[in-house]
C-alpha cells in the first residue's frame, strides 16, 4: 500500500518564470526574481521557461539564445544583460543577442551558429507549448506548486503572492 501523505518535497523547490526576452514587463520583473534568489537561495530552483510572444519579432531568437547561454554556463546572467536592453533588441535584432553574448565572454561564434542551425528551437517550442496548455497569455507568469499567477497583466502585489505560496509549500 502506497502512503499517500504529503512528503517534503525532494529537492529544491520550483519556480518556473515564463519570460520573454523582448517584453519591457520581464526586465521590471528581475527585481522579483532577484529578490526571491536571495530569500530563498538553495531551497528554490528559479527556472527560466521561454514564451515568446507574436507581437515581438526577435524574442524567439532571443529564447533560443538564452538557451545558448545556459548551455554556456551564463543563462540568467544573459537574460539579465537582454532584457536591460530591450529597446536595443527592437531596433537591432540578432546581432545584439550575439553582441551581449561577446560582451559576456561567451562564445559569439557559437551564438551565431546556433541561431542559425536551431539546435535550440525544440525547447523554446515545447515551453512555448506547455505555457499555452496551462494558461500562460503573457510574461511575466510565475507557476508554483501548481498555481498560475500571471504578471503580464499587473505585477502588483505579484512577488508576495509568489512568496506566500513558495513558503507554504517550503513549510510542508
């Protein structure tokens, strides 16, 4: 017989922010996300789910050059540099993804490349995918422990709410 009683979660907990990396609302949200880094350190896995939106026609690009990134070891903190230019990435596109890339020391020419042979397309697709199955219409969206709280319309109030959640389920 099976023991269906809640057991403490194994391993951190996840927090999964659907961002995109052309939406001004993302870069506003960094402060969240850095806030909750701090609070939670090792007991919470912040994890970068991709949903590029229509209406911004480099944020796929973007996604899959985050994915570069994290490939290279550098994921948020290339986020962090994208989205602090977001207004470059409107008027200069691709380039500027690879430009920050070169800015990190990461490895440009693998950027370029990836972008071209879209070795990253599939996971970009797939959270595309997945954030359209459970609800997600705009970034930034936070899922914990199962709940939506979507901050594409109103970020107000929106990391509390993260954090009443995230210390619950923590408390177990």
């Amino acid at each position: 017989m099976s023991d269906s009683s809640p057991a403490a979660p194994a391993g951190p907990l996840v927090i999964d922010i659907w961002c995109e990396l052309q939406c001004p609302d993302c870069r506003t949200a960094l402060d969240d996300v850095n806030a909750l880094r701090a609070r939670y350190g090792d007991r919470a896995e912040l994890r970068l789910r991709h949903f590029p939106l229509e209406k911004h026609k480099h944020s796929f690009a973007a996604a899959q050059a985050a994915e570069e990134a994290l490939a290279q070891g550098k994921g948020w903190e290339y986020v962090e540099a994208v989205l602090d230019r977001v207004e470059d990435l409107d008027r200069k596109g691709e380039p500027l993804l690879v430009e920050v890339a070169r800015e990190l020391g990461l490895d440009a020419e693998e950027f370029d490349t990836a972008l071209v042979d879209g070795r990253h397309i599939l996971i970009v697709d797939a959270d595309q995918a997945e954030g359209k199955a459970i609800g997600v219409t705009g970034t930034p969206t936070y899922v914990v422990g199962g709940e939506r709280l979507d901050g594409g319309k109103s970020q107000d109030g929106l990391r509390e709410r993260v954090e009443e959640i995230a210390d619950r389920l923590l408390a177990g």
